[in-house]
C-alpha cells in the first residue's frame, strides 16, 4: 500500500507539472525536484506489480512527463540513471502487467530517440530484447493490443536517427509492422499505418538543388517524371542510411502491391487500409518517393479500380486526388498513370459508383478541364433524365452511362442517393466556367425546381422526364432536403433574377402542403430568404404571391407543430435584414406578409406554450423592431415597453434590441 502510495503520488504531481499557469514556476521547479526524488521509488513499484496495477493513468501522466523533458532538452538518462536497470528488469520479466510492459516500450523508444541514449540502451543489450516482437509471442503476451501498440509507439518515437533505421532494417521489423496494419484493433492497425509512413516520410531525401520532380528529354522537348529512388544518394544522407532507406521503401512498395487486390471479399478490410496509408504517403511524398510508389502499385490500382468494388470507389478516389495534389505542389506533370486510372475511374460502369467518383474529383477543385467536364457532366446526368431538362446536350462519353442510370434510378435506394451527391454539388458546378459547363445556369436552376414540383406530386411534369423514376421521390423527405438546399445555394448565380416567380411559386406551394415534414418546411423558409435578399427588388415579386405567402405564414404560425411555429416565428424576423429596393422604402416584413403584420404576430408569438417558440418570437421581435428604429420609425418608449414586454422574457428581449440597435 505504501508504494501504491508513492506511485499515485508521483502520477498526481506529474499531472500538476503540465499546468501552464506562469504563476505557477517555483511550485512546478519543488514538485520536478521531488518527483525526480520519488523515481527509483516509484520505479520499484512497477517492477513488483504483477498483475495487479489499479490504475494505467498514472502511467500516461509519467510518460507524457519524460516527454516534456526530452522536447525541453533535458537527458532523461542522466536526470534519471535508475531508468536502464528498470527498463532491463521489465522486459525480462514478462509476468510483469501489460500496461507496465507498454510504458517500458514506449519509455524505451523515447529514450532510443536521440543517439546517445540509443548507444547506452544497445550497449546494455535492453532494445534487442523490448522490441523482439518473438520474445513477446513466446510469452503469451502479444495478444494483448496493449503490448502490440507499446511495440510500434516505441520505434515511432525511436526512428529519429539513422542508427535507429539500420537497427529497425537489420531486425526485420518491416513485415511484423505491415502484418499489423491490418490488426483486429482498429487502435493497433491505425498505429501501425501512422508508424509505416512515418518511416517512409521522415527519411525520405530532400530533393537536389534544383529538382522539381521533371526532366526533359533530349531532342523531343516532352516532359517526364524522373522516378528513381537513388536520388537520396545526391541528398547527403550517409550510403549506409541511403541503402536502408531504400530496402524499407522496396519491401513497404512490394508489399501494397501484392496486398492491394482482395483474394477474397474478407480481404477489403486489408485493401481499405492499404488505401489508406497510399493516400496518407502519396500526399505527403517528395517526387522521388511518390514516383517509386505510384510506379511500383500501378497495375495493383488499375486493377482494383476495374473490379467494380463499391466499398473502395471513394479511397480509390482519394489517392488519385491526393497523387494530383502533390505533384501540382511541386510544379510537376500529373504522372500519366494516375490521369488514366482518373480516366477509369471516370468510366466504371455502376452508376451509383461512377457518381461518388466525379463528386470526389469535382470537391477537391483541380484544374483538369477535360476531367472536370467529364465529372460534371456525369453528375447532371441524373437530374438531365428525372426532368428531361436538357442540362447535357449531346455527348458520347455522357451517353454511354445513360442507359445504365436510368436503369438504376428505377430503384429507390440508389436513385435516392445518386440524385443527392447531384443535388449537393449543384452550387459548385453552377459557378463553372463556360468551357466546362455544358448548359445556362439557369437551366439548372429550372431542373433543380422541376424536382421539387416532381417530389410534392404535380403532375404536369409527368411528361418531360423519365416516368419510371418518379415514383422513387414522390414525396422522398431527404431528396426535398437536397434540393431545396442546392435551391439556396444556387440563389448567388449570375441572372437569376428572372427566376425569382417561379422560385417564389414552388416554395409557396411547399409551404401551404398540410403534409409538409417540418425540417422541408424549414429549409423552404430558408431558400425563402435567401432568394429575397440576393433578388433585392422586392417589386418582382406579384401581389399574388405577397397574399398566398401572408395568408401561409399566418395559418403556419397557429401550426399543431411547434416546430412548424418556430419556424415561421424564425422566418417573420428573418425578413427584417432583408433590405428593402428604392423603389419600394416600406420595410421587407410588411412589404411582403400585407394585412399579416409581422410585429403583432411575434407578440402572440410571446404567448406560445413552447419555450423555443417563445425565444425564437424574442429574438425575431428583437430584429423586427431594431430594423424599425434604423429605418427611422417613431416608437416610443411607452409604445413598445407597456404592449411589447409583458413577458417573461422583458429582460431579454431589452438587451437583444439594444445590442441590435448598436
């Protein structure tokens, strides 16, 4: 009990030391003082713990306390001389408890991290036995993630030097490392990737003066990539570093490439993984690793990406963009295996598949117009066949997938879901230049609003799209959600002034439907104002329409719903920031709700049952009345204070008007 006690002890002020409070100095000087007092003591206790540790926490508060020391420039061999003997007597005691092991390993490969402390740890034979990974098996304990994640933390921290490299090569710790990076541990296999890069990142060679990854034949003036790994030799790194570099780099590049293609179904967790660590090395490689790498898993990738799995569209994706990203940096050519596995990727037969891979290429904002029109033109597609808006015009490379998608979208769970990736990338594709869009922007526009009158039911645009398909998203709440956020998105596009009647009309009809979710309704207040205060001329919008939306939002006001309440309370104050034109000066609320007068309306809001309401009325009030006294209304103060503030939110709604007014 006694040494538990010191060890809590020291755990609780190696805790304390990490404070940051400046005021605090002194205090932490007297408790490093005595924590390194307490060491050999607390050292003691670990060695004895067997099985029966209480609580691993302490040991993390220990660890993270050495590291502090070590960034700070200390030497934790000579400030701690008892640490060699502890960590001998641990790794030779394997009945000692796992999470002590653990610590010992990472404790270990801190220490290894500089080259003195890495000299005295080999000369006392300690690093050959923590990390045989042999001597761990034979002891029952590898088992334990515990151990298996000490063992790759500690040659992360460790692999700082290129003493640390050959010791790392000569011990054959490559394949032990790639065999966990598909561990059963998401913990371990997420380590292990961290760990593989690390190696390939850290010691890969800085490129030579004047190397930007390309090289120019003699006589044709083309451009090609320059891929051999002996370019470390020009980078001052020691041959014998050189020579280990480059066996790590050939066996890792071997190994994704034989491991990339699943054997089997089972073996997409492996393939997922490697995607993974590519992804994470590609974006972050010198042209001299990346080349090595993409050269080496070429066939492996083009491979994968003809075998139709779904589950690895996206990653196949990201090491594509990542590969594009990377050489754009250094001012290189794309490599041309990389364009034809994007040109593949851009061809896979499923549609389903085919649309998350040009939404992935079209998120990441390349410069690659051809591809770029491509990406677009596919994911249009779906809305060009469900409204028969011609968004496409006539292209081959489009109109092979045609066929296939409509096949597709006649199922509604992809039909659903390719129509949202479409809907969700309507406002990027919209601000395409010339050359890469194939249609107007306001025919998207139009499209994007044939879907939302398909989606409530109307009938009248029966006739223009593919009937087959519209049964899939008659009444479909998320494909409302998509399209009447791609709506507001679209709102900022140039010349869509002239759509704002027929914007306007939709959402009217949206928000008068009884059977309208909540969340659609919300969404259609929001593109709502949205459209309002980009198409500032409020005269566009007909006396019709002003009179359909007054009589909807005071019959949504009075909604069972109090969603539906907050909502409409939401978008009645919401209607103040809207700016009204020249030609109209009366302020947007009244000009566009009428005989509905939008501050009685938000006083009854004062009253509602629901706490949400009754804020949401405070603060849409608040607006209402702040605009009011900008645009120079005389209220005074009995007008609003004796009629307004008979509530239980007075003192609020107060200090919001007068923060607004400031």
């Amino acid at each position: 009990m006694e040494r538990l006690a010191v060890f809590d002890r020291c755990g609780t002020m190696c805790d304390y030391v990490k404070m940051d409070d400046v005021t605090e100095t002194l205090v932490v000087s007297t408790m490093d003082r005595e924590c390194v007092s307490l060491l050999p003591r607390v050292c003691e206790v670990l060695v004895d713990s067997g099985r029966s540790l209480p609580d691993d926490t302490s040991l993390e508060k220990l660890l993270d306390w050495f590291t502090g020391l070590t960034k700070a420039g200390g030497s934790l061999l000579e400030t701690f001389p008892c640490l060699p003997e502890f960590i001998s007597t641990v790794v030779n005691k394997t009945s000692s408890d796992p999470g002590v092991i653990s610590f010992t390993l990472r404790l270990s490969g801190l220490i290894a991290a500089t080259e003195d402390g890495f000299r005295i740890l080999q000369e006392r034979s300690i690093l050959d036995l923590a990390f045989n990974h042999q001597h761990w098996h034979e002891a029952g304990l590898w088992e334990d993630p515990c151990i298996r994640i000490g063992w790759i933390q500690g040659l992360r921290s460790m692999l700082q030097h290129s003493r640390a490299l050959s010791f790392f090569v000569q011990a054959d710790f490559t394949l032990p490392l790639l065999q966990l990076q598909t561990d059963a541990s998401l913990f371990v296999a997420s380590a292990a990737n961290q760990m593989l890069a690390h190696i390939l990142l850290f010691f890969q060679p800085t490129s030579p003066a004047g190397f930007n990854g390309v090289d120019k034949k003699h006589g044709d003036g083309k451009m090609t990539r320059q891929a051999s790994i002996a370019d470390i030799e020009h980078s001052g790194i020691p041959m014998e570093t050189s020579q280990d570099y480059t066996a790590v780099v050939t066996a890792i590049s071997e190994y994704l490439k034989e491991s990339l293609v699943p054997k089997e179904n089972t073996g997409l967790h492996q393939s997922l993984q490697i995607l993974k660590l590519l992804t994470l090395l590609l974006a972050q490689a010198r042209p001299s690793l990346r080349d090595k790498l993409l050269q080496t898993v070429a066939g492996s990738l083009e491979e994968l990406a003809t075998a139709g799995y779904s589950q690895l569209t996206l990653p196949l994706m990201d090491i594509i963009l990542a590969a594009y990203s990377s050489s754009s940096t250094d001012g290189c050519v794309p490599d041309q295996g990389v364009t034809h596995l994007l040109s593949s990727m851009l061809k896979m037969d499923k549609p389903s598949d085919l649309i998350h891979a040009a939404a992935a290429f079209l998120r990441r904002g390349n410069q690659d117009t051809v591809h770029t029109a491509q990406a677009v033109r596919i994911l249009l597609l779906p809305l060009h066949i469900i409204t028969g808006q011609t968004l496409l015009g006539t292209n081959t490379a489009v109109e092979e997938h045609q066929f296939s998608m409509v096949e597709q979208l006649k199922t509604k769970t992809p039909c659903i879901s390719m129509i949202c990736v479409c809907l969700t990338n309507t406002s990027q594709i919209i601000l395409m230049p010339p050359d890469v869009l194939p249609c107007p922007p306001v025919l998207i526009v139009t499209a994007v609003l044939s879907l939302l009158r398909i989606c409530s039911g109307d009938s009248s645009c029966l006739s223009a799209g593919c009937a087959e398909v519209f049964r899939n998203v008659i009444g479909s709440g998320k494909v409302q959600k998509c399209a009447l956020e791609a709506l507001t998105g679209l709102s900022s596009s140039p010349g869509m002034k002239d759509k704002l009647t027929e914007v306007f009309t939709v959402l009217i009809q949206y928000l008068n439907n009884p059977d309208l979710d909540p969340t659609v309704l919300h969404k259609s207040y929001q593109a709502l104002v949205k459209w309002m205060s980009v198409c500032k001329d409020l005269s566009l919008i007909t006396h019709q329409l002003r009179q359909d939306l007054s009589e909807v939002v005071k019959k949504r006001v009075c909604d069972m719903r109090w969603e539906v309440r907050d909502s409409t309370v939401e978008f009645v104050g919401k209607l103040a920031s809207v700016v009204s034109s020249a030609e109209e000066p009366c302020d947007a609320p009244e000009a566009l709700l009428g005989g509905c007068c939008s501050t009685p309306l938000l006083r009854e809001a004062l009253q509602d049952p629901e706490s949400y309401v009754r804020a949401s009325a405070i603060s849409a009030l608040a607006q209402t009345l702040a605009h009011s006294w900008q645009q120079g209304a005389a209220l005074t103060q009995e007008q609003v204070g004796r009629n307004y503030f008979k509530t239980t939110g007075r003192n609020l709604l107060q200090r919001r008007i007068l923060s607004l007014r400031v």
